[in-house]
C-alpha cells in the first residue's frame, strides 16, 4: 500500500456569498481559515487506487466537481470515477452551491484550481503506509431534528416549541464516528493521514454569522492534527435529518465545544486502530437517474400567489426558510422535468468502505446501508461530487416539514438509491482478491 497526503488553504481574499443560509450581505471577515484535504490511496501490488478530497464549504455543484475530478485524472492517470470531492457542509463558507445566495463564480474557478492542485499534490506525496479503521461514538453533537408537536405539527429543533405545546422526536442520530488512520511504513508513529467519518450539519453559527469560518469539523481537524499529525479529513455522513442543538451554543464557543467533543472522539478511536500493510485497496462507481419531484396543481397556485406578493425578493433568515423562498423555489423545479444524474463511487481499503453520495440522505438510509453492507465498516461520504439536495423517508414526505419542502428528488427517490447503493458495495466487494 502507498499512501500520500495534502492540504491547502482554500480562505477567500475578501467578502463573499456566503452559503448554507439565506444571508443579508456578504461575509464581513474571516473567523478561522478554510481548507480543502485530500488523501490518496493505492495498493502497490495492482496498482488500483483512490483519493477522497474534503473542501471547507456547503456543497458543490456537480459540474464542479466533475471539471476537478476530469482535470486531476488527466495530470495524474487516476481514473476520474475513482476520486471523491465532497464538501464538509460548513454553513459559514462561501457560496460554491449557491442554496440560497448567488454563486461566487471567480471564488469557484480558484477553488477548482486549488482541489485539482490538492490531488496532484497527494499522490506526489505518496509513499510506502500501513493503515487500519475503527469505529467509535460520539453522542453531544448531532440531534435528530424533526419533531412532532401535540398538534400534529411537524417543527425542526431549531424552532421553540410553542408555549404549552410538547414535541417528541421523529428518529434518531447516527452517532458513528468512522477513523482510518495511515501512517508511514518506515516509520509507523509518523501519521500521514487521519481520514474520520461522521453525520452533522455543521451550522452552529446560524445567519446572522458573517465571518467565514469551517465551523465544528474545521476545528475538529485542527485538535487531531495537533494531536496525531498528519492531515485531518473529515468527510460528512448521512446527515439530512441530524442537526446541532438549533436552541443552545450558537456561539464560536459552541463551535468550540462540538470541534472539541469529535476529535476527542475520533483521537480515542484512533489510538485503539490496528495498522497493516497488506491490506487490498480498490474502487468502483455507479452511474443512474433519479426522478424529480413532481408538483400539484395546488402547490403551484400557491407559489404563484405567494410570489405575486413577494415580487420574487427573499427576506434572510437566521435558519430556516420563509414562504417567499419556498415559493421561489417551487416555480424554479416545477420548470425542470428531466431526471438528474447521480453517480455514487465505493472507496474500500481491506473490510472497510466509504461510499459517497452526492446530496443529503436522511440518517434513516444511511443506518440501513450500512446495516445491509457486505463489509464489515461502512461508511456514508454526503455531498460528494456534487449535491442534489435532501432525500426524505416516505414518511417524513407525508408529515412535511423543512426538508420535505426544499427536496428536488421524487417520493421513491430513496428505494433507488439504496439498491445501487448496495450493488455498489456488493461489485466492490467481489473485487477483493
């Protein structure tokens, strides 16, 4: 096995959009830097390999992602279809999506550069490693966020229950902590790499924030760098239905407390990871469609209601969205009927694999893949090579709520992706020697 990695600052010069909130103006400074990591994985004996990149914003978009990913495999033979770039889900970064505010084109074009730059340097870092995974737990940071108040009505846990109201939760978190460690082989205390896996929704800082900041995990990668060496890459999970405490800590020391409770998790797990130099490294990916949602006549009359009043103009809003926005929204999907590209890509290293998704699934489907999951470790990368938003359970459909409402994919979007998801991993399992 060879293994190689990198960093590089991916900070904007000046103000910028900011995503992941419906935001006023543009960022008044900078908190703490942004960075995009990569780590580059390949077996020495047939020569297969992968990289997965982690950037410091909310998402990307998929043609982004693909000019990266088509770029880095021209300067480095890597196959494009074997090279994740995801997004860690800060909602305190610049504008790379566009969710709410306009896209910082110029910003994008850099950052492009900076990842294809990214990849080219890990695998030019690559040397003779030993690695090994383990799974760990954290339990403070993520809550589930749907809850059903005593009149029937579902609200997200950044909303106060209404006065006299009580308001059970809808699900549960996935409190996995996914760790790979890889470490030079000559030197086995010499980490290369610390690639950790987990489901949050890294917005402790709401809208009202403008300093641009990585938010929880960019912290998190800090402490376990100071504390293991190497590079920290922190790739999100399945986190479409997890959030923070929304009511509580939206504060730097709330960033603080988080960033802190998940490297001290995944610095635990680490310490208890066998390292090996055999073991098989391989990758494979899936193309298909997805059908997107469909609109009634009814949903539609209401938009076009709605945005008479509103002339189209969005009010910025701390979480959360607005009717105008959803209106707005509305009438921009309703106007696109052709399904939507997804590829998914299967990174394993020896029983453990990484599958990457691109957009939000609710936690529900990613505790069932990886439950169904012919290895022994599995773990969701969310946002990845692009994004297609949130993909709700068929029940959450039928209650409503914040993700319901700004989904794109259709009502079984789900029952599709969890069979390629599972072939995926079956294909990529077989390919083990």
């Amino acid at each position: 096995m060879i293994a190689g990695a990198a960093k590089v600052d991916i900070t904007p010069s000046g103000p910028v959009w900011m995503d992941g909130m419906i935001r006023e103006h543009k960022s008044e400074g900078v908190h703490d830097p942004l960075h995009a990591r990569a780590l580059y994985l390949a077996s020495e004996d047939t020569g297969r390999g992968f990289v997965i990149v982690s950037a410091d914003v909310c998402a990307l978009r998929t043609q982004d992602a693909d000019i990266v990913r088509a770029q880095a495999s021209a300067r480095t033979g890597l196959p494009a279809d074997h090279i994740i770039v995801a997004a860690t889900h800060t909602h305190s970064g610049p504008a790379a999506k566009g969710f709410f505010n306009p896209v910082e084109e110029e910003y994008v074009a850099g950052l492009r550069r900076k990842l294809v730059q990214v990849i080219e340097d890990a695998l030019a870092r690559a040397v003779p490693a030993a690695a090994g995974c383990a799974s760990g737990e954290e339990h403070t940071i993520s809550h589930y966020r749907r809850l059903l108040a005593d009149d029937g009505r579902v609200i997200m846990n950044w909303e106060p229950v209404p006065e006299g109201r009580t308001a059970k939760t809808l699900g549960e978190p996935d409190p996995e902590v996914g760790v790979t460690v890889v470490t030079e082989r000559a030197e086995p205390g010499r980490t290369i790499c610390v690639l950790f896996n987990h489901a949050g929704h890294p917005n402790v800082m709401s809208g009202d924030n403008y300093l641009l900041s990585a938010d929880y995990p960019g912290f998190a990668c800090s402490r376990i760098e100071d504390a293991l060496g190497g590079t920290a890459v922190f790739v999100n999970g399945a986190q479409g239905s997890v959030d923070i405490d929304g009511l509580k800590d939206r504060d730097w020391e709330g960033v603080a407390r988080a960033g802190s409770a998940l490297a001290d998790a995944v610095v635990e797990t680490a310490r208890r990871v066998e390292l090996s130099d055999g073991l098989d490294v391989r990758a494979s990916s899936v193309r298909y469609l997805i059908a997107r949602r469909d609109f009634t006549p009814a949903e539609l009359d209401w938009a076009e209601d709605v945005l008479a009043k509103t002339g189209g103009r969005v009010e910025a809003h701390p979480d959360g969205i607005g009717d105008d926005y959803k209106a707005l929204l509305y009438s921009r999907l309703a106007a696109r009927s052709e399904p939507m590209q997804v590829e998914q890509t299967c990174a394993a290293i020896g029983d453990t694999a990484y599958i990457s998704f691109p957009g939000e699934l609710f936690t529900e489907f990613g505790l069932k893949i990886k439950k169904r999951s012919p290895f022994a470790r599995t773990y969701i990368i969310g946002l990845a090579n692009g994004c297609i938003g949130y993909v709700p359970t068929r029940e959450a459909i039928s209650q409503g709520g914040y993700e319901v409402d700004t989904r794109r994919v259709a009502d079984d979007a789900a029952d599709l992706i969890i069979e390629r998801s599972l072939e995926l991993l079956r294909t990529a399992r077989a390919l083990s020697p």
